[in-house]
C-alpha cells in the first residue's frame, strides 16, 4: 500500500498536522539511505546583537505530536549561548534524491535531564568522552593541544587511552558519565513548510503555524496547525 505522506503532490485540502508528513519524509530518507546522514538538519540560531547563525546538527528525534524535534549539542556552545539569549530559532532539512525540504520555525528548550542522560548513555564510549574533550566553539592552539585536553580529561575520568588518543573506540574502563553541558535541545515547531519539488519549478509549498504558549521548562501548550498553500 503506498504510504499518503509521500504523495507526489500535497493534497488539495491541505493535511491538519504537517508533523506527520515532515516525520514521514525523514523516516523514508533513512530507510533508503539517500545520504550519510539523513537526519542532517541546518540550524539557524540569532544572536544578542540580531546576527543569524547556520550550522549543521543531526535531528536525534522527531516527535510529530505534540510536536518537537530533538538534537545534542555543548550546553556552552555558540549556538546553546545563542539559544540563552534568543530561543527563537530555524531549522531546514534537505533530501536533493527525495526532491522534499523542510522547514520549521520555533522555539528551543533544553531536553529534560533524564532524557539526556538516557541518550548520553546510548552513545558509544568515543562520542562520550569526545563530549568531555571539546569545549566546543572555544578556540584552542592546535590539533595536537586538542588531543593532549582530551587525553588528559580521559585520565581524569579514569580511562585506558593510547598516547596518541587515536583508539578511543576501543577505550575500556568505568562508565563515563554525562557532562553537564552536553545534552539535548527540543524545538517547537510553531510553523512548518513542506516543499516536493515539481517540474519546471512548479514545487508544492504548504506552510502551516500555530501559536506555542510556554507550560513550563521542557513544554508548550500548542494551538491547532493552520495551513495554506503557497506559490513556489
Ligand atoms: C553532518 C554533521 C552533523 C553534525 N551534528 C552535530 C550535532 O548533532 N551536534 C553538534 O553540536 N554539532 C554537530 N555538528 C557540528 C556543527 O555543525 C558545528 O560545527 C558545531 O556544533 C559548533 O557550532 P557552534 O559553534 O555554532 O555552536 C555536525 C556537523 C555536521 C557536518
């Protein structure tokens, strides 16, 4: 049976909740590998000053109701710094194979503690300590003052790395725990567009938004998602 969230073109009544079909089209890029990572997204973050930010983070979850997506990051990166000052952020994704973009606008919150260290402990023991060795968005000297920091932060955590710290898959020892500034951020959608890309550059565009009323630290009370069709 095909699936409907695929469709070819967006549905002339346009569908009530474009959550669906935006957790639709990142399923199908990862079930056919389109690209090393599906779940690549590009985050927009704005600073204190109104100066906009782009870089790419990897969307860990994607929860179609209520209706948040998830990435990892350094609490005291630029973009978290950003984050604290202007929580208002943008997010695109991009299949060129799948002919599909999305974009979403919203709100960022840091994930409740417990789902950090949850996802923190799912990763393996390299990506953990690498949470611990870079201080990211820091300057630092040299590659090699870089892997000496990360050396010397794994000892202080009691772990076996090799002078050159190139093993550290293979690190053994005592469970690393979660740093304290490393953890998840969840944004609201408060508006989506779905593009397919058509012929001749007659896409399909439908934007959808709602209004986000703050519950409390990790939550929004959403609104109903209001669409409309726009020309491409
Ligand atoms: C494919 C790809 C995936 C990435 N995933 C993440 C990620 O999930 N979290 C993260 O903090 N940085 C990720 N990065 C690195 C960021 O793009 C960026 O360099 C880093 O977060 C520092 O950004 P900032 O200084 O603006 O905070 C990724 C980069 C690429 C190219």
């Amino acid at each position: 049976m095909t699936n409907p969230y695929l469709a070819q073109h967006l549905p002339d009544v346009l569908p009530g909740n474009p959550m669906h079909w935006a957790k639709a089209w990142l399923d199908e890029a990862a079930r056919q590998g389109v690209q090393r990572n599906p779940n690549s997204m590009t985050l927009v973050t704005i600073d204190a000053g109104g100066q906009p930010a782009a870089r790419v983070v990897l969307c860990k979850d994607f929860v179609a109701d209520p209706g948040y997506l998830v990435f990892y990051t350094n609490y005291e990166s630029r973009k978290a710094r950003e984050l604290g000052s202007n929580p208002r952020v943008a997010v695109t994704f991009h299949w060129d194979a799948l002919g599909r973009q999305i974009r979403i606008e919203g709100m960022a919150v840091f994930s409740p503690v417990a789902e950090s260290d949850a996802y923190f402990a799912s990763r393996n023991r390299g990506s953990q300590l690498g949470a611990w060795g870079s201080d990211q968005s820091a300057p630092i000297a040299s590659r090699g003052a870089l892997l000496r920091q990360l050396r010397e932060r794994a000892l202080d955590l009691g772990l076996n790395v090799s002078e050159d710290v190139q093993s550290i898959e293979s690190i053994d020892g005592p469970v690393i725990p979660r740093p304290a500034h490393w953890g998840g951020v969840r944004v609201w959608a408060s508006a989506v567009e779905l593009w397919i890309e058509g012929g001749d550059r007659i896409h399909d565009r439908g934007r959808w938004q709602r209004t986000l009323e703050r519950q409390n630290e990790h939550e929004f009370i959403v609104d109903e998602w209001q669409g409309i069709r726009l020309q491409p």
